[in-house]
C-alpha cells in the first residue's frame, strides 16, 4: 500500500523535509531482512545475531533466538508481537533502524543533512 509523500519538519528554522514514506504493516520476507542487516550501522550487524537485531523479548520470540532470516520472516509473518517495531529503511541511502527510535531521528537528521548541505562526506 503506497500512502502519500509526506513532509515533516526537524528544526524550526529551514525548510520541511520532503521524502517519501510507505507504510507497510506487514513484517519484512527474507530478502528484505538480508538487505536491512546490511544497511544496519557497524555497531549493530557485525556482532549481533539476525534473531537478536529483529526478534523482540515476546514470549513467542523466547524459542528463535538462534533462528536464520527465513525463520525470522516466517515467525514475523505467523506472530508480529515476535518482531521488533518500528523497521524503518531508508532504501535510497542504505540506511536502516530496527526497534530503535533514536535511529530512526538519526535517519530523519541525515536527510535534513543532505537537505541543507551538511552532509557528511562518504
């Protein structure tokens, strides 16, 4: 389901960011969760477990904690209590934030970056 683009504002001053945002209710598959762990900052891919980075502390998450990106799929489709929410991906930047609402504020910061010029160099 595609929503409208929305525009929001970081800061008081300058202009509202514009980017596009679709809204999707249903867990990631398991080429979308490969692709996520890649975009996920150092910090958090490189050491952490699929199911630790996706699976929340819900009971019915309690027996996967070994599982591998289709099982994590599977039970985020069959129970999505199990998975940790907001996923938010920035696909165009490669940038992305599981369970983490801080890196969701660092994506919005880095668009406002790009916007105004400020963007770190990679």
């Amino acid at each position: 389901m595609k929503f409208p683009s929305f525009t929001t504002r970081l800061l008081p001053r300058g202009a509202p960011l514009n980017f596009n945002l679709e809204v999707v209710e249903a867990p990631p598959n398991t080429d979308q969760l490969r692709i996520i762990m890649s975009y996920l900052p150092s910090k958090n891919s490189s050491s952490d477990s699929a199911a630790s980075v996706f699976l929340s502390a819900h009971p019915s998450a309690s027996s996967s904690k070994s599982a591998n990106l289709a099982a994590i799929a599977d039970l985020g489709r069959d129970k999505p209590n199990a998975f940790k929410w907001p996923v938010v991906v920035d696909w165009n930047a490669g940038k992305a934030s599981v369970g983490d609402v801080e890196g969701v504020k660092g994506i919005l910061e880095l668009l406002r970056q790009k916007r105004d010029g400020d963007a770190p160099k990679e």
